[in-house]
C-alpha cells in the first residue's frame, strides 16, 4: 500500500514529505525530482517567488547509490525565503506573532474558514498551510511515482487547454509529442495560436488587476487494462483520481474522457466499441471513456481534465470583512500570480501519477521493481493474448 | 472513523452493507431508509426490474427499538429476483456454470476489463458486481447517513438539470421546496417544463433504441464552517466528496460550485465577497464557490454536479468481440434502463450524505448523538458570534 | 487490501462479516467454514447455548459455484435464538425495552465502561455486541483466511497448552498431527495426560461456581522467509499479530517465540543460528524467534501464545454496583460457560491465519489466486536458491 | 484521525516523522521532545554511539511560537555520524557501494529475511532501517502525544521490572514518585537494591561477551473510563497497544494487567469489583484488568508490560552463513549495546502515549485543544456523576 503525508508552511523553513511502500530497486535521483519541481514552478503568469526559488529536493532517506532501499523516503525542499521569516514563523517560543498579522481572510481562500475552525486569530497560520506551496511536495512525491511508472513503460503527458476565454484543441500525437510541444510553450499550451493567445490574455488581466483560471488536461498512456477495481467503491481508479485531482487548490471540477460532453450525447455515439486482433489485442478506435470503464483502466489513454479557478488574490482586492474589528475592508493582499494553470498542469500530472501508480502496486504487488516487473510482463503478455 | 463496506451481487441473494462508526442514539427506523430506496427506483426511463422489485432493508443489527446502539449496522436489501437466478448465481457447487454465459462485453461497462483483470470466462462473473444495483447498498448506507445529518439541521436537495439536450434552471428556494417539486417531476426535474421535455426526450431515444445520460445537482444546506480541511489533501472535503460521486456507475464528471464555468470568469467575477452581520455571522451574498473553499466549508450550501453518460447497454447493440471465439459480434443486451440520472441523483444525495456525515463526525467527536449535538451547537454558536 | 467489517448482537438476528479484497478464483464453500464454526462450539466447559445452536454460514455474496469472485463475500451466520428475542432485541419500534434491563454490572466486562461510554440505561445495549459470539463472524472470516493460505501451502496448527493450573509441553511434529491430537482431545490439548487433568479442573471449577483461564498456542506452518516488514512500525507482521489476538475478548497477554521467557536468557542463548544446505535453503535449528524476526517471517513455523483470563460471569457473582440506584450488589448472571480457553484457541487460529494471508496479498499482489500462487512459487523457488 | 509515518536510516542524514491530525493549540517546544530523546540514550548498558550523539530534535514545520497549528508537524533529528557515512550512503551516484558491505546475516535480526525479501546483496540495506535507531523517530512522535494527554491530565510513567535474572517489585505510589524514582535509576528500575543488582548482570554479560533482556512496564494515569471501544475489533485499545509495543524492535511478548499469570488464577480471584462512591465515581480497588476491560479503558490506569529479548549483537558472535559464499561464518558484528530494555520502556511509553492520544481524538473529537479539553472535562464530569 502505497501512502505518503506531506508537510510544512508556505513561509516556513522547508516543505516535506514522507512516501511509505514503494519497491526497493527503483532507480530514483535527486536531479529527477528536481525536473519536475521547476517545471512546477514555470509557466507565464507567475509572480515574483517563482524566480527567487529555485526548488531542489534533498533525499534525507530510503535511496541509496541511486536506488531506493524499500524503506520510507523522505524528501525535503527548503523554502530558500525562510531567512527573511524565521522570526514571524518561528517554531519556538522567540517567535514574533505580533508581526504581519492578517485579519482579513480573502473570498476564495480557506483564510476565513480556516480560521473559524481552528480558532485563530492571525490568518497567517491557515494561508501558511492552505498555500499553494505545499503542492511542491505533492509534486515530488508525484515524481518518485513517475519514475515508478516509466520503469514499466506508462508515461503521462500534461497540457493546458483552455486559460480565461482562450481555449486550445488539445494536442494529439505520441506523449513525447505533446510534451515537448507543452513544455515549449510558456503556458504549456501544444497549439502555437492559443499558447500565444493565452499569454496575451494573462498579460490583459494582469493589467487590469484581475486574474485568470482555465483547464488543464492530463493523459497517461502505456496503462494495461485492470488497473483500479469495479468490485467496491473506493477501490475504484476514477473515483480516486477525481479525489487526488479535486484536492489541488483551486480545482473546482474534474472530468474523464469527454466528461461533461457526455450529458448531452446519445448512447451510441458516447461509448467505445470494441475489436481485436492478434497483434493489439482488444482496442478501441474511439476514448470517449477517457481509459477508464467501470472504475477500471480499459487499455486506452486515461484521460483526465481539470477546471482551475482564477486566483482568488487580486490586486484589485473582493470586499472582505475584518475579523477583529468586523468592520468591512478590502481583502488582504499578499504577493501573487495572475495566472497558476500551467503549475496546476504539472500537479495534476503529479497526482495522476501517484494515484496509477498505487494502482498498480495494488494489483501486481512485489518488493523489488525486479518482481513487479515480472508479474506486469506476465499479465500483459496474457491480456495481448486475449487469455483469460 | 466513519466506514461502510457493501456486497452482493446484482441477480445474487441480497445486498449488503455494513455501516461501522456511527454514534449510539440516533433515531433509525426501516421506514426511513425504504423511503430512500424507492426514490432511487423512481425516474422515468427505468427498466422493467424496477417495477418487479420494490426494495425494503432489513436492519439486521446496530438497532434497538429504532435506535441506534453505536455498534455496527448490517443492512440486507433481498433480490426478489433471486428466486429465478437461485440456480445460475448459487454460491455452491450446484450452480449452473454453464447457462446464461455471456461473453460478448459490452462497451461502456466493466466487461471487458474485468474479464482480463480476474481472468473470467463468463463475463456474467463481472457484470453481476459491477452492476449499478450495487448502489441499493450505496444508497441505504447514505440514507442512515442522511438521518445523522437531520439531527444537526443538515440537509439535502437533489435535482435533476440536464437529461440529453434538455437543460433546466436549477431551481432555487429551501430544500423542502426544492424535493417537494423535484419529486412532483418524473425525473426529478423541479422546473416542470424542463421536465415535460426530458420526458419527451427520454421516449424520442427509448423509440430509437438509444439511451441518454445528464447531469445532476445536489444541495447540502445548513453545513457549519470548518468541515474539512485544508492541512493535508486527503483530507479535504472537495476531494472526498469527488471521489465519492465519481464512483457512481456511469459518474465521468464532477464540479463544485459553478464548476467549470469558472475557466472563463476573470477572478474579480469568480469569488464571493465576505460580510458580517452580528445576527447572521460571516456570510456570502454569491455561492459561486458551492460552499467549499481551500477543502472547508465555508458555511454556505454545498452545491456539486456531476454527468452521467448514457447508459451503455443500448437495444441497438455496439459493436464487439466474442471473447470465445474472438469474432466480431453485437455487445451482450441484458434488460436495461433508456436513462438513469434520476435514479443517480438519489445516489449522488447518499453518497453526498455519507460524507458530510463523515467529516461532522471527525471534526466533532462523540460516541453518543446526544455528546455530538452539543459540541456541534457549541460550535455553531462561536461561529455565529465571530468569537475564535 | 484485505479488510472486513463484521456485525451482529449476541441476541439479535444474526451475525455477519463482509470480506473485500480476496482474490478471485479461490475455492470456497460453506462447509469449508462451518467446519470451523463447529470447533468454535466444541470445547469442555462450554455452557448450554453452544448445545442449542449449531452455527451455519449462509453465503450472501461473493461466491459461485464454489470459487470466490473477486467481489465482497458476504457471509451470515443466523442466532438460532432469535425467536426468543425477537420482541426484546427488535430493531423496530415494537422492541420491549422494558424487559431484562440489566442494570448491574459485570466486573471484567465491557458492562460498566461501555454504558459510561455511551450513555446507556440498559446494560443490554453494550453485552449484546460486547459478547464473546461476535467471534462468531471472525471465525468465519478466518476460515476464508485459511482456506486461502492452504492453497500456498500454508497450514495452521492451534493447540490448549494450559487451563488454570494445568499445564501441558506444546505438541511438536507435524501440523497434520497436532491437529487430529487436538481434535481428539475435548480440550484441544494434545497431551493426553494434560487433557483428562485439564478436564477435571473444569469439572472442579464448575462445582465451586468458578471459572478458568489458559493459555493456547498458535503456529502457522509453510510460511515463507519475507512476510511483514521491518521498514514501517505498523507493517510489522508481529505488531498485526499482537493486535489481532489481543483483540479477542478475554485476551490479556500475547507472546512470539520464547516470549516472556526471553527476560532471563542471555543473547547467547535466545536467538536462532542460521545454516543453509542447497536443498533446503537457510534454515535453522531452533526457533526461538517463533518465526519472526524483525518483524518479517524468516522461514520457521509461526509461534503465537495468548492467555485467556478466566470467565467473568460468575455463577458466585462478583460484587457490582447497580448503575440505576448506586447500590451494592451482585454483578448481574447471564448463562454463560466455565472455560472458554478452547474456543479461544479456534478463535486465535483465525485471526492469525487472516493477518498470514492479509500479508501474502500485500507481498504477492494478484486479482486471481492463479497470479498470486505463480508468484508465490517464483519467490519460493528464489528464495531456496539462495538467490537474491 | 492521527496517524504518523517515520523515516531515515540509522546511518543516513536524519530520522524523521510527520505527524498529522494533532489539533491546533497545543504547546509544544523542541526542549520538550528533546528531554524523551535524551531518556532514550541512557540507561546502563548501551554502547558507544550513545555517547557521541546526543539527540535534538528540529520542529520544521507545524508548529509557530510554541504552539501547533493544527498543519503535519515535521520533525527531524540528525545522525551526528553522518559526516563519516556520508559516502557509504549517499543517495545519489557517489555513493560507494563497495564499501563496508555486510554479507554475514545476524541471527535474531532482520538481515536474512530482509535481504531474502527485498533480495538485496548488501544486508546493510536491510540492517539500516531494521536498526532500533528508528525508534528515534517514534519517541519524538510519542513526546507530542505525551504532551497532548499532559493537557488532559493524563499521564505516563514506566519502568523496568526485570534485566536477565533480576526481577524488582514494580513500584506503585504516583506517577511522579515513579517516574522519578526510575530517573534516579541507571537502568530506570525505581526499586535500588534491583537496580543495582541490574547493573552488575550487565556488566557480567559485558564481560562475558553476552548480552542481556527483560521486561519493562508502561502505566498510563488519569485516563477517563470510555476510551477505545468493544464495538469492532480493530477499535479496541487493548489490541491497538499491543501492536504498538510488539512493533517496537526486540519486543517478543506483550500483556496486559495481571496478563500471563491470568492463566491460573480461577474467575473469582481475576476481576476487579465495582464499587462507586459520589466523590469517585465508579471505582475499583484492584487494578488486574490493567485498565482495560473489553477493549475499553474502565478508569483505572492502564498497564502494559512487554519483554525485550537480549540484542543479537554478540561480541562472541553466533553461527551464521555468508549469503555470497554459502560458507558457514560468524555472523556480523556492529557496534551495540549490552542491554537495551532501559531505552525500550522509553519507547515503550511512546507508544503507549501515541495510542491513548489517537484514542483521545477519536472519542472527544475537535479541531484544537480549547473545544477537545471542553469536550473531555464536560463527559468526565458525567462520568463522575453517574449519569448516562
């Protein structure tokens, strides 16, 4: 069973997480990791702390030489702002709670919820949490699964599809395709036009003090069919990727396949036919289904789609209220993007990793990569025969 | 720690469910939960199962004179089918292994790939579990999860907004409004026009052999701030609630709030402002957010929509591959539904229920109904003074 | 992931567990379970219920044709004296509330801390679900449990090594053998001479109104090295084995191995040296680890021992407090037996083959026992080369 | 719900553990952890490393001025070693992994089954996370349990009762006179003469090249009646805290109360009667079930008690095999300790305190310390009266 927590502040002294069962012998570098944490921190849009940080993971544990051990890794990525914090944040009794208190929690954040549950006074302590920034662990521990994944042959490709009205065809072609077509494009956007549109309209709302959200869409090809489960509900593959998708910050909607398209599409023209032939085994010419058919991978591509809101943080701040005066104010503003998507593409890819990931260490178990790989041969070999 | 597991099989004996985690003293009956079970066999478009079977549970433990006694709840809703499927789907040796063999998978189903995942030869073996009558276990499970969320004042509307083409407004008013008309509507459709049309439309498909899917909304009103968390993903109520309504056979998207329609809105148009009233608290005049912010509630209703693709099991059969003989053939047709969103927005509501239940029951404690009420009104009554 | 929820009152209609997670493809019939139902009954020293009613599963779900599906098993086992109780323990609200309160206490039950727990007039409430019958259901599951490990090759072998005074030398030889001793004995205590002594200590202790206690020992045969884990606490197999036996009720002390006879014996001579030969692989000569080291199998048979304190209903009845009027009194009297010790040992032999086969699934993976067995050989055969 | 994960190798960088679910509000301060870190370095008997490191704990993340703030609390504790490891066990390419390699497994550690398991070369990489020097990690994740219950007022005090053949009386009197009694003791056993006579065993078995196990005892004081729950086995505190302390390394027997003698003490001599007086509430004036009567604490303090084996690490080392020869060899010797039972009861009430915390939250609920304690005096308070 695959598990992993994360933890640490916005501005405190590093991000962490904890990733418990995954297989000794996987080949896992530090420089791996780090690939993904600054394509994380890409994307046009970004403000100001994307360029003062770089992120670079440390393996504190569970690799050795290049290989991990079977035992728990730790990762750590240091917040290199800490210095210019460490005295507001502080774990020990000198720190200064009086300093950059926040009373006014802004629309669209956990601050005023956040508060309210926990009984704080300084919203910093929920914004220091809820931040977007703890998604640099969630990325990490999205890139040990990744790796994970291309040792057997399944790998993922991320794109942005659409940013405030700006929407884009989302790229066909081999996943090496699309990703180095995104990965050229500022917004991670494949189609040239839109990419170029998208940038114009990042650069229109950032002018006119607003921001901008979209959609993002992640595939995962090489997928045997069987992954996940139909037999009980919370082992199903969607169910848990829409979990995994969802709990990003700032996702408001996930979808597989032609998702939302679906409602308003007869029976026989939503499904994917099925054939076969010796060479494939069973295919499907069509992936309406998005790779996935009863909660369980089909063979196809998953296909996932997310929809980002626009940053809540506006230079032109939403009325709020204070919370120690309850008097109407302006929302408090702290340093922020215009435009995440392209970040949020590169989570996304993260947790679908993740998600594929346990997935398949469900089904084919193992402690050694050596194993695992073993059984996943076996079984593929079996399914392309169409043997039961 | 709020747990369920279901069983059975969809021609089997019974389905089951066992609930674990449910405080001492809550008022329960059978009545109660058959309520539930008849709306889910309800809508127009359903097959002819429906109208054989009226499901009634049986509290088989965890009740006492109808009241719970903290101790596991069993249900068991009888298949009255079973007495004509007793000889096929017998648990013994005496089953017919060999009669009503399907092996003609189905596009859009589980078939295929739950055939290649457990290596089956009678694809039956898969679709007796992967049916959607699995969800009569879903929907007792969330009907207890229903009466735990009266007690604290919390409930629940359902309505059906799209079926094919036919888009409603989502009505608006108090929930009792909002069911009483939903449940006026053959499909659950409070605006009545709107509801002629989907029924229109229902038979236009039923005439062509086709079927249609929808989106469906449901409404939880009376949610305290602070349900949920922003501190660790897997614990936030937007990724919990997801992952539960995806799981609904057929789910392939899910939206929060306004959802997807937030990609195109600038930020300033995108939030809901904050207010103060010494009588109301905090409070929003906008829900764009459907309740939930950085995973919380926010203390405004929680609004999610999910589609539903048509069902696949279509008169005109899609094309397919004998698994046997590895020929093309027409996909298996067993007796099915034109449209099943009605019946799936009375699942969403359960699997809506049992969540929030979930998440009021960690964040409050309590081993009695009685212990649980009281730290829940403590609770709301800081919150509505402002007080942290 | 193997889990199971079980459900049931000592009085109520019946009691149930659903299993999910067991692969498909494994043999399974409902004698196969009763046979173990039946040893639960079985045992010197029982009272009179266990004369009454002789427990039946009734499978509900998860099985055809006597091979498991790959869905929950949903398994009932009714209480013969149901009828009996139907009025007092109804779910509904005719249940007579007012009849057999019990409102006095049973020093070393649940009684008095459950009724504080949850708010409880009625004593009732908490020994109907408290009571040893609950067994009943986790008996069951293990027999699943079981049946699965015999299809690795792995066999329980559970035996009665002391009640009260009485103490016997464990059976050595081979599982086969200490099983047909045990069963043979009324006692399941395969010394002969232990067993007539054994007995008449009940004889003795059933005269003076009083009850025993023992000790039973459970090992587990054919385990290959690797089960379990060092890497996390709560993926230790001897962590999940302690939890499992020390969670029947009446069970006061676990021990692995020497156990607590490993206090006074110095390093020199408390641990197992370590040999290999090409046939056999590694192996050792002794077994003072009990099979387990570091928390991981190493090869040797599984060695677990619990003790059971003696029956807390007392036929001479302890001094107790009636809860509704403060009083002194005795501690209330339900029928109950003199020593349970034997049926703890058929108890304890299922619980532990649930924890083996839960780890074999985690090590192994497979949907099917076809997969799982393929990799259990490949392991094997490695492991006995030597060959890492 | 808390949960935690740890991580890091005896040799690596640090040890680490995230802890998640402990409320908000709770003070906390590295001196605080830090004195249970140092109580696991002493004890008589423990070898060198002790002695060049001495532990401190570096909160990374949530927690700020001294109080948590409800977000995972990071903590890491340095290998002070690690400069002279650092390429031994390098995560990246350099490492040298020819180096210092083991191939000589240990009897009575995990170092055969691990490398069988994990089919590694190198037993280092098993031995590095199979060392008790993860238990690190578990004191720190224990001493912030053990503060949470101080704010309940409940709280900890152990002891070791016996070293090789040295058996002391436990001590009885407050948890204070306890604990500092054991303080005052070398080898933590509050009774002199023992202690003393515990200190010379040692050193017999230093000098004999052997080494030495025993028993230890962990009270918990001031714990309410209600906690854990006899609903489902896996909720029962009794089961939940032998897990805990079997998974702690060595440890080879668990018991609870009375526990092993148990087994021949009739039913009339095994209880604790019920008395109740205005002032106290419920009583008892013997405390044989240790605290815990089905599954559940009844009041008095808890009472676990658990046996260490001697290290395997013998200077006169053991016969093993060497995996890369099949020759029959000396088993491996690493620097270790004499006698580690002194250092186990640390651990032991680390544990322990971790369980009575997870068990806290889960019946009082509550997002910070202000509502839980609110909760927990109200339904003590209860309690004391008799109410239900």
């Amino acid at each position: 069973m695959l598990r992993y927590l994360t933890a640490g502040e916005s501005h405190g002294q590093a991000l962490l997480t904890i990733i418990e069962g995954m297989p000794a012998g996987l080949w896992l570098t530090a420089d791996y990791i780090d690939r993904q944490l600054e394509r994380r921190q890409g994307g046009y849009g970004r403000g100001a702390r994307q360029r003062i940080e770089r992120d670079r993971v440390e393996i504190l544990s569970g690799v050795r030489g290049g290989f991990t051990l079977g035992s728990p890794i730790a990762l750590k990525i240091a917040n290199r702002d800490w210095e210019n914090w460490r005295e507001i944040m502080n774990p020990g009794l000198e720190a200064r709670l009086d300093e950059r208190v926040i009373t006014r929690p802004r629309p669209g954040h956990a601050d005023l919820a956040g508060a309210l549950k926990y009984a704080f006074y300084d919203l910093r302590n929920v914004l220091e949490r809820a931040s977007a920034r703890e998604t640099v662990a969630r990325v990490a521990a999205g890139a040990v699964a990744r790796r994970f994944l291309e040792e057997l042959g399944i790998t993922l490709a991320g794109q942005v599809v659409q940013i405030g009205e700006v929407k884009a065809v989302p790229a066909e072609g081999t996943p090496e395709e699309i990703r180095s077509q995104a990965d050229a494009s500022p917004v991670y956007c494949p189609d040239p036009q839109a990419s170029a549109a998208m940038v114009e309209a990042i650069e229109r709302a950032e002018k006119a003090g607003d921001t901008l959200g979209g959609i993002f869409e992640v595939r995962v090809y090489g997928v045997p069919p069987g992954l996940g489960s139909y037999v009980h509900w919370d082992r199903r593959l969607d169910g848990r990727l829409a979990q995994a998708v969802m709990s990003i910050p700032g996702i408001k909607g996930v979808e597989i396949g032609l998702g939302f398209a679906l409602a308003s599409l007869p029976g026989s023209r939503a499904h994917d036919e099925i054939f076969y032939s010796p060479v494939q085994g069973y295919y499907r010419v069509t992936n309406r289904a998005g790779g996935l058919e009863g909660g369980v991978t089909n063979g196809e591509p998953i296909v996932v789609r997310a929809v980002m809101k626009p940053i809540p943080t506006l230079r032109k701040p939403l009325r709020s209220v204070d919370m120690f005066t309850k008097e109407p104010v302006a929302a408090a503003y702290e340093r922020a993007d215009v435009c995440a998507v392209p970040a949020a593409c590169v989570i996304g890819e993260a947790v679908v990793a993740w998600e594929v990931a346990a997935a398949c260490l469900e089904k084919f178990g193992g402690d050694t990569m050596a194993e695992l790989k073993e059984s996943f041969l076996r079984y593929k070999t079996r399914i392309r025969r169409g043997e039961r």
